[in-house]
C-alpha cells in the first residue's frame, strides 16, 4: 500500500466549492487519504468551515464571519464554482467530524489572522474530545501561538506547522512546539530542514502542489509523507 498520502486541499477545490460538503465527498470519492478544511468562529461562536473571514468571495452573500451567526451564515449558497447547479451550504466543524467518521483524516487549520478568533482553540480542542476525534486529526496553522496553545491545553492532539517562507530558525520552532507535521508551501521546501524533520520523526505535507512534475519529485524525495492539492488528479497516472 502506497503511505504517500493524498491531502485534498480545501476538498477537491480544484472542481468543486472549496470547503463544502460537495468538494469533500468529491474528494473520497476520488481516493483522498486527508482532507484539510478551515476554521472559523462565527458571531455566536460556533466553528464554521470556510477559509476567508469574509464570506465574499465564496459565497452570494457579503459581510465578516465573526459579524454574522451561524444561522446568518446558513443561508447563502456557497455554491461559488458552480460545478453542479444547486445550493451548496456551509458546513460546520462538528457537521464534517459527524460525517467524515472513520472514512478520511481530516487537517483543521485554525485561521488566526488577519482576523483573531479568539479562544477557537478551546472550542476545537473541547469538540475533538466530544467526537473522540483526536486520532484522526491534525491541528495545523501559520498562527504558531494557536498550536502552543493547543498543546498546553490538549497535548495529545497532532499539530501541524504551517509556512510559506524559508524559515530561518526551522529547528528551534519545531523543538518549542514540538509538532506532529509540518507543512511548508511547496517552493518554500527547503531539503535540508525537512530531511532533519524526518529523522525525529516529523511528518512533511508540503503545499499546495499543481502539477505532476513536482508531486512526482516531493514523492521520490525521501522526506515528504503526502502533499496537498486542489486537483486530485495530478495523482492519477495519465
């Protein structure tokens, strides 16, 4: 069986609304390993799934996350792509756990800025523990305040270390934060790190791989575990 894990990026965001049930089982249906998702806290505090903090660019609607509540953010159709006709809504956190099950892992990453959300990582570790789905989850985010936190309060959730740039001091941050992965943007993998990474025994998703050129060199490398794409299909051979 081929470890080299499939980690659909926003769902399989490529062809269908990013973050939505739709992408979601577009994406098992298409043999995703992991699907990463993001949260967000809406105005009555509830973790809702959608990258932006604003509900513009993906939905009919317009307004800030943290302005509107739950009920609010249910009525627009985040059906943005239009790749079936229909309505798409947005889902909320403990909606994906209840249906993702034992089916696929899931990579929450905790959207902390520009807007702060805060006490999110209470909320998420609280929910994880309810749906006792600590063991199929990696908690991720640039926010590196948000995974310390996480881990003081939940230690034996996986984090993740997300980048986009060369990180200068690599070693040090993993070693403080001591995460399960890290996850650096695909032209900012840098060998040398992510070679020290695995030989601790650090897991490596890098992000967000578009073309077969580059899936096919990340999985002869000898450190990379899985990568994340928008199209499922740069997985398949022809």
């Amino acid at each position: 069986m081929d470890s080299f894990l499939k980690i659909a990026h926003r769902g399989y965001s490529a062809r269908y609304p990013e973050n939505t049930f739709l992408a979601f089982e577009k994406a098992i249906a298409t043999g995703a390993d992991m699907i990463e998702l993001d949260v967000h806290l809406s105005q009555d505090g509830r973790l809702v799934v959608i990258h932006d903090e604003r509900i513009d660019r993906t939905s009919n609607g317009t307004g800030a996350v943290a302005d509107l509540s739950l009920a609010e953010l249910k009525r627009y159709n985040y059906n943005n792509r239009m790749a079936e006709p229909g309505f798409v809504g947005i889902p909320t956190l403990d909606e994906v756990i209840g249906w993702a099950g034992n089916r696929v892992m899931l990579n929450i990453e905790i959207k902390n800025g520009p807007v702060r959300n805060e006490g999110i990582e209470r909320k998420l570790a609280d929910l994880l523990q309810e749906t006792r789905f600590t063991d199929r989850v990696i908690v991720s985010s640039f926010d590196h305040y948000a995974l310390a936190e996480m881990k003081r309060i939940a230690g034996s959730v996986r984090t993740g270390m997300l980048y986009d740039s060369v990180w200068i001091r690599f070693a040090d941050e993993v070693r403080a934060l001591g995460v399960f992965s890290v996850h650096p943007r695909a032209d900012a993998v840098k060998a040398g790190q992510l070679r020290w990474a695995k030989s601790r025994g650090i897991q490596v998703y890098p992000w967000v791989v578009k073309d077969r050129e580059t899936l096919k060199a990340f999985r002869a490398s000898g450190y990379v575990d899985g990568v994340m794409v928008n199209d499922l299909a740069l997985f398949s051979e022809h």
